[in-house]
C-alpha cells in the first residue's frame, strides 16, 4: 500500500489529522493507495509556508527561477516511463496516452514557461514632454491553484508552472481522485532543490482543503480547473473576498462537419476527438453535426471505426479505451445513456458497460457510444456528460449547424471541418466558444489563450495571458 504524503514547507508530510482514506485504481477497481485526508489545518502550514517563501521567490532574478523549472521540466522528461505508469494505473487512462501526451506535456508546461518568464515584458507609455508612465509587472503572492482528475499531472503543472515562474509561491491542491502524480512532483522538486516553501501540495477532498485554499483570507489568487458547479460556489466565495480568479470549467463541444471536407482525416481525427481519454477530456466533441448530404454514410463510417476500439486493460499496448475514472463517474455516465433513450435516442453503437475478466473484471469500463435521434435541446445535447458518449445531428445549412452548436450554455471548444475557406472564417467568427479547430483537434501552442466563455469559465490560461494573470500591473507615472 502507498501512502501519499503532503508537500509542505519542502518536506514530505503526513496529514496533522493522521487520517487518510482510500485511492481507487480505475482499471481494477481496487483500492491500491492512502492519501491523506487534510484539511484546513494543513493548508494553513502550507499558506505560512508560501507566504514565508514568497519575498525571496519573487525577488530573485528570473533567470534563477527558470533554472528551477527547467530543471523540474528535465526531471520529468527522465522520469517520462514512471510518471506514465502511474498516471495510467490512477486515472484508468491508457498507459499509451499518458507516454505519449500527459507526462510529455508536463514537462513542456515547465519548459515553456522557464522559458517564457525569460521573455515577458511590460509596456512603457510615454506622454510627450510631459511625462513617461511605465507598467511594473509584481507577483501576486501566495496563489491557490486547483486542478481536476482528467490530465491529473498535465493541468496541475499547467497552473503551477506560470505562477512559479511569474514569482508567486504556491498552495495547491489535485484531485482526490487522481492524486498520484502530483505526490511524483514533489519528490521532483525536492530532487531539483526547489526552495522550501515555493511550492506546497496538499491532498484531500475538494469540500475541505479546496474550500480552504479559497476562503483563505491571504491567499489573493486562485486558479481552478474543474466543473461548472464546483467553479461557480468558487466564485460565490472568491468574488466577495475580490480575489483574482481564473475559471476553466466544462464544456459541450459541436463538432461541425461538412460534406466538402477532406473526409478521411476528419473521420480519423473525429473518432480520436470522441473518445480519447475516455471522452474525459474537456476539449472532446461531444455533440457532431454533420451535413446532410453525407450524414448516412459517416455514420456508417463512424460506427465501425468506433465498434473497432478496444477497450480494455489501460496498461495493454492494443488498449485504445481504458477504465472510466471512478465507480461514482461510471454510475453517472451510464445513467445519461439511459437519460437518452428515455429522451427518444437511438443507441447506434456501445451503451453498456463492458465487464472485462481476470483482475479487471471489477474495473469500470464502458463501450464508445453513439447515440442519434435527439432534439439539439434536450439534457442529453446540453448537459456535460464527460465520457465517451457522442450524438450525432444531421443540419442542412450553415444557419442551422450554427444555431444548434450555440445553444448549449457552455462554450470551451470547437471544430469545424470544411475545405471553404470563407465559411471556416464566417463560423470561426460566430461560434460562441473560446477555441475554435479548423480541419484539426487538440492541436495545441502553448503560446495561444486557452479558456471558455459563458459558462465554460472566466479569463484565459496559456502563454504571457497565465504570467499576466500571476501578476499585478502597476503604474509608474514620472513627470518630466
Ligand atoms: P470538480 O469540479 O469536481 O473538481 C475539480 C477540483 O476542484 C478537484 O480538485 C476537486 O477536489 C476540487 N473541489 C471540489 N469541490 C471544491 C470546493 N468546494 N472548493 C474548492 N475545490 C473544490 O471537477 P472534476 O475533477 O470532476 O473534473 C471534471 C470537470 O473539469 C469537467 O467538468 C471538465 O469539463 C472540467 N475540465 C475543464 C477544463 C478546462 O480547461 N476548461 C479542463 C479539464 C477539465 P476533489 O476532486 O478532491 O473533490
């Protein structure tokens, strides 16, 4: 049995209550490790830890804090085969996935921005003869960042790493149902030589070290990823306390395709868009409209691309689905497959959930559905279901296709698949979401903004937008 342990203050800690509880393996359904039950106390040691931190973190030359992260970035490079495992064995994720796009992106979100801290810049605006005002660009201070189970160590760090890197220190916290790489990171920067305090990581439920980190009254600042009703009682804390708060919340994303476009890569690209990870990727295409005019045969194509998907043992080479993140997850999946039928859809393929045999036959899994026949209304098409469940639409005009893609109250990401040029930019242009994919998904430069609008979130992540968000400009205003 493993015993996770907080990171605080540099250090390997227990829980000041002593208590844990239990870490499920997706794939087994067993339980295979302890993490520690914090709570409020914790996140006190570890807030009195970053705040003693924080006067030397942010004062010291940018160019030593990048050597920090590019450190930790290399570390999980070399690591790459253990972290993978792990985060496949915590997450029911393929093994191949986490190899190929977790732990990878991990180590970027360090590189980039040890790198990118090395290039921001602040402005300078010069009033003729009168004066000169230039912008100071200060570490907030002590910042909360919370991260979700579905790309456990590639979210964590994707906070973790700018508010590092723009000077701030520390108190985060993973899921609780994915805690496993995160606990692999401070041993990382404890490796690295991290400063004592920079960074802390405190494990527990949501409910009582979440709820901490953003009701502290001195930490300013919080970075959440997660869900829309989890963001929103957030917001409900963090706004009166005018904390300074970016949002990454869920998602409905429309898949708009239509017939001129090059089908074969669209086909290929939209089975990956369905069901990587399970369908539990906040970016997947969980609503497709396609165009009437090819509607029947892509669905022919589609189902039996998706019936061909192997789902099964995470940590097998052939596995192409794994394990669902959790029996509850299971649980909600499935009924929103039920939800569907009793709305009037069709199951064209999955539906059910899949009872592997040997050690996995107590995992959760469940079969890639497609499901048509539903109104673009209905809780089916405009709730978040975040598994591997698609509907599928056909529309006739671009009007139509538009209509139905923003009507969900959500509005993270989308694609369009079209070889027109002028109706990419026209759609581009008025699809009510914060990423829009033209002819590709999940291709992603770090550099760009990264967030939703309406109720996919609030503010951006992603290149100087994340430094911008860790920092707090001030003017300086010289009269001449
Ligand atoms: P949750 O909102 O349930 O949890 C997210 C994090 O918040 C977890 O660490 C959770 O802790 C914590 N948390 C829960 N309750 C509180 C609270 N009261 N105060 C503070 N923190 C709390 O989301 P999931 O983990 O279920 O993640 C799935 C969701 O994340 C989906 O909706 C998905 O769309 C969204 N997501 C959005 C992304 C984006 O970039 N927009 C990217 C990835 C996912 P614990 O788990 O320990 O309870």
């Amino acid at each position: 049995m493993i015993y996770i342990k907080n990171y605080i203050k540099g250090a390997l800690t227990e829980p000041i209550s002593k208590k844990y509880f239990d870490n499920y393996k997706p794939s087994t359904g067993e339980v295979y490790a302890q993490i520690p039950d914090s709570d409020e106390n914790d996140v006190e040691l570890a807030y009195n830890a970053a705040s003693e931190a924080f006067e030397s973190w942010s004062n010291l030359p940018k160019e030593k804090r990048s050597s920090y992260l590019l450190k930790i970035a290399l570390l999980i490079e070399n690591k790459l085969p253990q972290l993978a495992l792990a985060e496949s064995i915590d997450n029911g994720k393929p093994l191949k996935l986490a190899s190929t796009v977790d732990i990878p992106r991990a180590a970027a979100n360090f590189h980039f921005y040890g790198t990118g801290i090395l290039h921001y810049a602040s402005h300078a605006h010069n009033m003729e003869n009168t004066a000169i005002n230039y912008t100071l660009r200060q570490a907030v201070g002590v910042a909360g960042c919370i991260s979700p189970w579905n790309l456990p160590l590639y979210l964590f760090t994707w906070k973790i790493a700018p508010a590092l890197a723009a000077g701030c220190t520390v108190v985060a916290k993973p899921s609780e149902i994915t805690p496993m790489t995160a606990f692999l990171l401070s041993e990382i920067c404890i490796e690295a030589g991290l400063p004592k305090g920079v960074l802390n990581i405190v494990h527990g439920y949501g409910n009582k070290v979440g709820n901490a980190i953003v009701s502290h009254k001195n930490i300013p600042l919080v970075s959440f990823t997660g869900g829309t009703v989890t963001g929103k009682h957030i917001a409900s804390i963090a706004a009166p306390m005018f904390k300074k708060l970016s949002l990454e919340l869920g998602g409905k994303n429309p898949n708009i395709i239509f017939a001129d476009c090059n089908y074969n890569k669209m086909l290929t690209t939209t089975v990956h868009s369905s069901f990587s990870n399970q369908g539990q990727i906040c970016l997947c295409g969980s609503r497709i409209f396609i165009e009437r005019k090819i509607y029947e045969k892509f669905k022919t194509d589609f189902i039996e691309k998706t019936k061909a998907l192997i789902v099964g043992d995470p940590l097998s080479e052939k596995t192409k689905v794994g394990a669902v993140v959790s029996a509850q997850h299971k649980a909600k999946i499935l009924s929103y497959i039920e939800l569907a039928k009793q709305e009037g859809g069709k199951i064209l393929c999955g539906g059910n959930e899949v009872v592997l045999t040997g050690e996995n036959k107590n995992g959760y899994y469940i079969a890639p559905t497609i499901i048509e026949g539903l109104d673009y209304n209905c809780r089916t098409n405009q709730e978040e279901i975040f598994g591997p469940v698609v509907t599928i639409t056909p529309f006739d005009t671009e009007e139509e296709a538009l209509k139905m893609a923003n009507s969900t109250m959500y509005g993270l990401a989308s694609v369009v698949w079209t070889e027109n040029l002028t109706r990419a930019h026209t759609l581009a242009n008025k699809i009510h979401a914060g990423i829009v994919w033209i002819n590709c998904w999940l291709l992603r430069d770090l550099r760009t903004p990264f967030g939703g609008v309406k109720a996919s979130g609030v503010g951006r992540e992603g290149g100087f937008e994340a430094l911008d968000f860790f920092t707090e400009p001030k003017n300086v205003c010289i009269k001449l």
